[in-house]
C-alpha cells in the first residue's frame, strides 16, 4: 500500500484560510497543531496550484482564498495587525479624527500610530487629513470593512472587534449600513 493521502490537511487548511482570512503560515500551523515543515510545504503547493492566494505584506505572507476580492485582501492585511486594526476601528468609530486624539483614544504611543497610520493610508485603507476638504482621517470603504469585521469575527480575537461587532452587527444584518 502506498503512503498515506494528504489531502484530508490540505482541506483542513484551506477551511482554516477561510476561517481566518490574511491569516500567516505559523497563525495556520499553530492553530492547526501541524508541524511546520508540513504546513509550509502544503501552503506552498496549495498557492502553486491557485487554491489559496498567498500575499507578501509587510515582513509576511498572508493566505486567502480565491474569491476574496483585492480590495478585500488588502484590508484584511491591515487589519490582521492588531495597532492598525484598533485604528481603523477607531476611526471608523469616530470619523474625521485628527492625530492627536486618535493617539490619546487608541493609547497607542505617538511613533506606532504614526507609522500604523502612514501605512493604512498607503493601502488605501485610510483618507489622510486634509484629502477631499477632510479635517481628520476617514476610512475609505467603511461598509466594506464593517462588513469584513462582521462576517470574520470569529477571526479577530479581540474584544475591540466583539464590541463593535455587538454595535454594528445588527444593522449590518438588516441591510442598512
């Protein structure tokens, strides 16, 4: 008899990147519980043949699934850090914001913010202060990034996401966003 399918890990990563969206290779084989080499490997044979799409981002890859859109993947990337998503979520909580009291509601030191910041405003995640007559920062697609927070909750663990899932869920749902 021939040596054992791989196939059952490979679908348990696949349903994981689509559990956990822009998650990296050591977030899936850790919460997988699969040895590094293994999960490396499969990741990589899983992008070659198109299942997954793996995304350079920062000092990491991230994985999705197929049919996340690039606008989606993108935001994902950011929010997957957890000071750039407390930002947006800030911002998208409190919209036109300038610097100072976004630094002072995040607690985030002045330097992180500043760089989480320049580069939310480099994904095109965030309008910088004083773009299109704007006073603060604006999120660019804030129905889409609701909408992602909502649906991946799950994927967030973070009490930041529950309470604004807990707020903004329900209308989300009723379809008046």
């Amino acid at each position: 008899m021939g040596a054992p399918s791989r196939a059952p890990l490979r679908e348990r990563i696949v349903d994981e990147v689509a559990r956990h969206p822009g998650s990296s290779a050591r977030e899936i084989q850790r919460r997988l519980g699969v040895a590094w080499g293994e999960t490396a490997y499969h990741l990589d044979r899983l992008a070659r043949d198109g299942t997954v799409r793996r995304e350079r981002g920062g000092w990491r890859d991230y994985y999705f699934t197929r049919d996340l859109t690039w606008a989606d993947r993108r935001i994902f990337q950011a929010l997957r850090s957890p000071a750039e998503r407390r930002l947006v979520l800030t911002v998208l909580e409190f919209p036109g914001e300038t610097f100072t009291p976004i630094v002072s509601r995040t607690g985030l030191a002045r330097s992180t913010a500043s760089f989480h910041l320049g580069h939310l405003v480099a994904l095109g995640v965030l309008h910088p202060p004083g773009s299109g007559g704007a006073e603060g920062y604006e999120v660019l697609e804030p129905d889409r990034i609701r909408r992602l927070l909502t649906t991946y909750s799950a994927s967030f663990a973070d009490g930041l996401v529950d309470r604004f899932v807990a707020a903004f869920g329900g209308l989300l749902r009723e379809g008046t966003t």
